[in-house]
C-alpha cells in the first residue's frame, strides 16, 4: 500500500532499512481518500470469486432452481458471456470456473515468474 499511496523514488523514501514494513505503514498518514480506496480495493475479487463458486455449485448441481431447466451447456455460455476480454492485442484475463485439475495456464505460469523473478529482486535490494 506504501508503493501505491506514499510518493517514492527508491525503497529508501518507502522506509528506513532499520525498520520492517508493518511499522512503515502504521506510522504513515494515509489521507481519507486513500484508506477508503484501501478498505474497496478487494471487492471486485470478492464479486468475481463469488460467481465462480456460483457456477462451481450449479454445474455440480448443488444448487437447483425449480423448473429452470438450466443444463451444463447453459452454464458453459454463462461463463463465456461473463468472461473479461481486454482490447484487441491486449492482456485479456479469464475470470471463469478453473478446472477440477486446476492445471495453470500460460498466463498464470507467466505471472508466477514474474512474481518470483520480483520478489529475488526485492530481497536483492534488502527489501525482506
């Protein structure tokens, strides 16, 4: 949140390298505007968790609804139509149900390494 909300240059205007992180953002004053944007910021992931554990109990049929005749290729076009698509030669991110094997995909491969590669970097900096 410091990253997000606190002006930087360097690692060094986030916090002092004799001070850990918690206290960094306990001791920052974060303007109202922040710490509402901060108190929302995971709301949309709550949304998109919700539907997909929707769509995980209608497609096992845990969920029924009398005399909806919804069949699994009804759910297969729901999800298609609620699937998020950047523009064209953009990321697009599909926020649909993952399968029972939970196999990553090429994009999710991607962004493990990319998470692994910045975390080295951080711990290379001193940023533990």
């Amino acid at each position: 949140m410091l990253t997000l909300f606190k002006p930087w240059r360097n690692g060094r205007d986030l916090k002092s390298s004799d001070e850990d992180w918690n206290n960094a953002f306990s001791h920052h004053d974060f303007s109202k505007r922040h710490l509402e944007i901060m108190r929302n910021m995971n709301i949309r992931y709550e949304c998109l968790d919700a539907r997909d554990d929707f769509y995980a109990e209608l497609k096992s049929g845990a969920i029924t609804f009398p005399g909806n005749g919804v069949t699994t290729s009804d759910i297969e076009e729901m999800q298609q139509r609620d699937q998020f698509k950047g523009d064209e030669g953009g990321d697009t991110a599909d926020f649909g149900i993952q399968d029972i094997d939970d196999i990553p995909g090429k994009k999710e491969l991607r962004r493990r390494a990319d998470m692994a590669n910045m975390t080295a970097d951080m711990a290379h900096l001193g940023w533990d």
